[in-house]
C-alpha cells in the first residue's frame, strides 16, 4: 500500500497518494516508524492537491499561458488572456496573432484577417510566420490572405555600377 501512495505520489496523482496514505493510517495505526512516514506524505499530497495554481499576472506570463493553453487545443482559454493582454497593450502584435489564430481555427475567417491585418500593420515580417502557419490553413483558400501576407517589399534604392577591378 505503501509502494502504491509513492508510486501515485510520482505520478503526481496526489489525491490517490493520499488515499493509500490515508489506509495505511488507518490499516496499520500501531506501526510507528510507518505512521510517521506516511503523516510526511500525507501532509505533501493534501498540500498539493490543495495548492491552486497561480494565475498569470504580467504580459509575458499571459501570453506563454495563452500560447501553451492554445497549443493544447484549449481556444477559449488562449483567447481569455490574449485579450487580457490587449486591455493593457491593445496594440501587442502577439496577443493579435494568437486572437486571428483562434478565429482561424474556429472559421471566423473575416474576423482572422481583420486581426491577422492589424499584426502586419505592426509587424510586416510576421507575414512569413503566418503563411506558415497551420493554425491559418483555413484561409489558404482565400486571395485576400495571399494578398495580405505577401511579404514586405525590400527598398530597392538605385543601382550603382560596379567599378571593374584591374
């Protein structure tokens, strides 16, 4: 039992660690040495299992949670901090990205290129990201995101001959 409560404990399943935990208090009180192992390991599990995690608080920490909860599939949450992202900077071109991503996904097409826009008017070379992405498969179809992620011309400036070398 008590094998089993590390082996949970390891898999960070703390609420069956405490369980086993739990049994063996209960199943072996006169075992000394063993009680008070397990109360440490008790004690280790109903803390974490109580323990909230922390929410995200400066921009950089929203924006990895918004990027991590996006890249797990959880939209709703990536596009809940992206925006809290803009309430403080409405003009971060990466809270933008992941927003026109998000409407992508969802097939919100009109809505993923006004943002997608909004990007680019900021940060042009985010066009190539965005051709690449896979999050924007679903306006390939579309000219006007060809149009709109073409990438940004080069100045040309005049050309100057060359001087031969002798």
């Amino acid at each position: 039992m008590f094998q089993r409560g590390m082996e949970a404990m390891q898999r960070h399943a703390y609420a069956d660690a405490a369980r086993a935990f739990q049994g063996i208090l209960m199943g072996f009180p006169g075992e000394r040495t063993l009680v008070e192992r397990t109360r440490v390991y008790l004690c280790l599990c109903e803390r974490e299992v109580n323990r909230r995690p922390v929410a995200p608080k400066t921009i950089e920490e929203r924006l990895t949670a918004a990027t991590a909860a996006l890249n797990n599939g959880n939209d709703a949450d990536a596009a809940e901090l992206a925006r809290s992202v803009l309430g403080d900077d409405p003009k971060h071109d990466l809270a933008l990205y992941l927003l026109a991503a998000i409407h992508a996904r969802k097939g919100d097409l009109d809505e993923a290129l006004s943002l997608l826009a909004k990007v680019l008017a900021i940060t042009p070379e985010a066009s190539a990201q965005a051709r690449a992405d896979a999050d924007f498969a679903g306006l390939h179809e579309l000219e006007a995101f060809w149009t709109l992620t073409e990438p940004p011309a080069t100045p040309a400036g005049p050309r100057r001959a060359r001087r031969a070398r002798g």
